[in-house]
C-alpha cells in the first residue's frame, strides 16, 4: 500500500512536525527502497496506489510492477478491496513506511499462512505493519471493521475481525513521527 508522496497529502503526521516537503521526499526514498529489497521471484509484488488516478500513472515506482488503485474510504475499507481484488490465496498486505521489512519477513509471513488463516506484524506503536490471509473462502464482512486507525489500539481492534488462527510474526517500528524518524537515523548509525 503506497500513497504517491506529494508533500502535504503523504505522512502528515511526520509532516507537521518536519515539514511536509521533508516527511513527502523521505517517504519517497523509503518506498522505493521497500520495493527493491521486496523483489522476489517467490511471489508477485503488486503495488495498491493512491490517490488512484495519479497512483496509477506516477514515474515515482519502477513501471514494470503491476498497480492496482487503492480506492475510497478509510484504511481498512482499503485494505479490504485489495484482498477483495486479489485472485485466490495467499495474500499480504505491506506499509511503506517501515524501513525493516526484508523479503525474509515475507517469506516468514506466507510460511505461516501454512497453517493459520491470517497473519500480522505487530508494529511498535500497537498498530501493525503486515497483515496477510489464506483466503481459501470468501472475506469474512467484519474485515477490518470498527479499527481505531492511527492508534494504539489499531492491532487489538483488528485481531477479532481476521479469521481464525491468527498468527504474528516479527515487532518492527513504522516511521509516523520526528521522534521515530530519529530513532531509525540512531539505529543506523550504531
């Protein structure tokens, strides 16, 4: 899930506290690292754009990776038409805007949906930031529903509406604020 970052429309979170030029160009440069490193040829990497217009026909990722447009509504009504769009099985949904995601987490998260019907990456701030389903019968209509989107109760109010056995895998820290930006630049110059 990508948003093309225009300053002012992409991490305003990150946006009011460094500016939105800054928080839109750092936005940019994570993303498009996110998609080298998860380049694969053990799954198909699809890029869910918004706003769809422009998502759809922006130079900012590489033209070979298949896109499809987010759509309206809120995080989840988002997330759950990208489920819905998708051919049936396996499928994981990634945040650009975690800079530790490798493909071996990838690879952990498909791994797991051996044996669960859905899995999630628990993200530092109690959100998340992969969530990913079997999808060997249809979506269940609660997906998604009833999330406190942007809060530390995103992950908790979303484990109930997954189907069951949900599986987590690997803690990692998205980027929403200055003092998270920070932490990363700490981390990688340590």
């Amino acid at each position: 899930m990508v948003k093309e970052p225009r300053p002012g429309r992409v991490k305003t979170r990150l946006g009011r506290e460094i500016g939105h030029v800054a928080a839109a160009w750092w936005f940019r440069r994570q993303s498009a690292a996110l998609v080298r490193r998860l380049r694969d040829p053990r799954w198909q990497l699809v890029l869910a754009v918004s706003p769809d217009r422009a998502g759809l026909a922006s130079r900012v990722w590489p033209s070979d990776l298949a896109r499809m447009p987010q759509g309206r509504g809120d995080l989840g009504e988002r997330m759950a038409r990208v489920f819905r769009s998708l051919p049936r099985g396996p499928a994981i949904v990634v945040g650009a805007d975690v800079p530790g995601v490798t493909a071996a987490h990838i690879a952990r998260a498909f791994a797991v949906l051996g044996s669960h019907n859905s899995v999630v990456g628990p993200a530092t701030d109690g959100g998340y930031w992969l969530v990913g389903l079997k999808r060997t019968r249809g979506l269940p209509p609660r997906l998604f529903s009833g999330v406190r989107w942007s809060s530390e109760t995103a992950l908790a109010d979303t484990l109930p509406t997954l189907p069951a056995p949900v599986a987590t895998i690997h803690t990692l820290r998205d980027v929403d604020t200055a003092e998270d930006l920070a932490h990363l630049r700490r981390r990688s110059t340590s």
